[in-house]
C-alpha cells in the first residue's frame, strides 16, 4: 500500500512540474522575444545557425549529425524558440478583429481554433514541404514543438471556458484534435488537384465546412474571399518567406496579409450590411495592444508583443488603478 501511493505521490509531482514548467517557458518566450519581428537577427544571435555555417545540415553530415541535431543542447534551444515565435505569429493573426466582425465568425472556441489550426497548417505545409535551403530533420522537430504548442494553448483555452469540468477537458481536447486534423486531411486534398480552379473550389467548399461550420447565413462571397486568403498566404509561407528568415522564427505571415472583406455581397447579388466594429461588444477585446493567453492550468495571463511586458492582472484593472 505504501508503494503504491508513493507511486501515485511521485507521477502527481511530476505531472505538476511538467505544466509548471510549460507554463513558465511561455511566460518567459514573451518577456524575452515577442518583438514585432519576435527575433532580431541583429541583435540576437543563434547558435544552431552558426553550427549549420560550419559544418552544414543534418542531412549531409549522415547519421551522427541527425543524432547530434537531434541532441544537442543548443539546437533544441534554437528549435524551441523558432518554433514559439511561429506559433506565436499564428496566434496573433488569430487574434485580428476582423475574422470575428467582418468575418462574420462567432467568438466561440472552436471558431478560433478552426482559425488558429488553419495558420498552423500554413505553417505545417512548409515545415513538411523542406523548401529549398531548409533542413527536413530540423524542421520535422521544429513541427513537432508547434503541434505540442498548439495542444497546450488548446487546453489552457478549454480549461478557462465555464462549466468545464477538470475531467471533461482530456475528452474535449481530443474532439479539438479530430477537428484540426480532419481539416488539414481536407485541405490538403484540395492543394493535390492538378488545376487551381479544381483547388480553389474544394478548399472553398472545405474552409466553409470546417471554419464557418457549414453556417447557411455565411454567403459564398465570404468564403471564396477566405480561400483567396488562404492561397496567398500559402504561396507566401512557401514561397516567398526565405530560409534565413524561417530560421530565425521571423513572423511568416505579414500584419496588412488578411481577408478582404469589404463589400461583402449575399448570394443573392446585394451587399452584406456588417456592423462596425464596436470594442465594447467584444468580450475578447484588450486595449493598447495586449494580447491574452492561457497556461496550460487554464489560467490567463496578458502579454505585450512590444514592450515584452507580461502579467496575470488585466490590463483595464492597471488603468483604472
């Protein structure tokens, strides 16, 4: 009886230990690299771009250079903060107003998961794809962290949602996984056909079922407008964003890079009337820029992408105070 309860005791510490410190690395990634650039090569510098330099990728150094790549103190360092600067790039264009007002998409959770899961496919095709100057074997680990990341986000977010129960959260984590990665199943079928018009209308058709959760209110405009979307920002991520910029974790996603959704018309030929944005019917909205985030306990936190600010009080309390 004694074993066993020590047993038990021993797995609780370490359970305990391993969101505690999950959620002090996420703390700490904001004080220290959320700039709007998040890295700074000139100011900041990378050991594993220097081992890369000079002894060159893990693919040509055989074997022993993936193991030692796979091992080495620095370059799991280096592939940490790579990757919390990617998936923090994903959060804030989650994060933008404009998906949950003229985006006609509701502030639910699993709206902005559809929309956070939807950047972190972008971000998933390069990292699968080994573009040209990129290393596979980093970047197949560098994916691992960021799915690791967005599981832990998804858990905090489900934790803070009310009336959740601690032993409900593993079974809703799970669904959140299903989802995620249907979608993904889904759009990358609809990147394999062999003529763009063919893609453009099986995304189309997929991004209205998974995001817009087959909402018959959601006009067609505004769904072929998000594949538009969607099209750049893939030929960006793959394309355009160079190797350098990749390593460094520099946001891949541009902040004027978002849906046009101006002038929206029904199905019927007529433009969508959307009301403006209003801060005050926004129960997400923060001021001055400050962006929320949940540990993985579920307990929210407020960070400041440019001052590296981050604390647990809400930023309207520090005001009022």
């Amino acid at each position: 009886i004694f074993g066993r309860k020590r047993q038990c005791v021993v797995k609780l510490l370490s359970v305990m230990f391993t969101v505690t410190s999950r959620t002090s690395r996420r703390i700490a990634f904001h004080l220290q690299y959320a700039t709007p650039l998040f890295v700074d090569p000139t100011t900041r510098s990378f050991s594993a771009l220097d081992d890369a330099t000079e002894t060159g990728s893990a693919s040509a150094r055989g074997p022993l250079g993936k193991l030692w790549t796979r091992m080495s103190v620095t370059a799991q360092r280096d592939r940490a903060v790579q990757a919390e600067c990617l998936f923090a790039a994903a959060e804030r264009k989650t994060n933008c107003t404009s998906w949950y007002s003229e985006g006609l998409l509701p502030r639910t959770f699993r709206a902005k998961q559809m929309v956070l899961g939807l950047h972190v496919w972008l971000l998933h095709r390069r990292l699968a794809g080994a573009q040209s100057g990129d290393c596979a074997d980093e970047n197949k680990l560098v994916q691992e962290h960021v799915f690791e990341l967005l599981w832990t986000d998804a858990t905090g977010r489900i934790r803070a949602e009310p009336d959740v129960p601690e032993m409900r959260v593993a079974k809703y984590l799970k669904s959140a996984q299903q989802l995620t990665f249907q979608s993904y199943m889904h759009y990358d079928h609809a990147l394999s056909l062999p003529s763009r018009e063919e893609a453009h209308s099986d995304l189309s058709t997929a991004l209205w079922h998974h995001v817009y959760q087959s909402s018959s209110s959601v006009p067609d405009d505004a769904v072929h407008r998000l594949t538009d979307y969607v099209f750049a920002a893939h030929d960006h991520v793959l394309n355009v964003h160079s190797p350098e910029y990749w390593k460094e974790g520099r946001t891949p996603f541009p902040d004027n890079m978002l849906p046009d959704w101006s002038k929206i018309v029904d199905n019927e030929g007529k433009v969508l009337r959307v009301p403006p944005y209003d801060p005050a019917d926004d129960p997400w909205f923060l001021p001055g820029g400050w962006l929320a985030a949940q540990t993985e306990a579920g307990e929210r936190y407020y960070w400041h992408p440019k001052t590296r600010k981050a604390q647990w009080e809400h930023p309207d309390t520090i005001s009022a105070a």
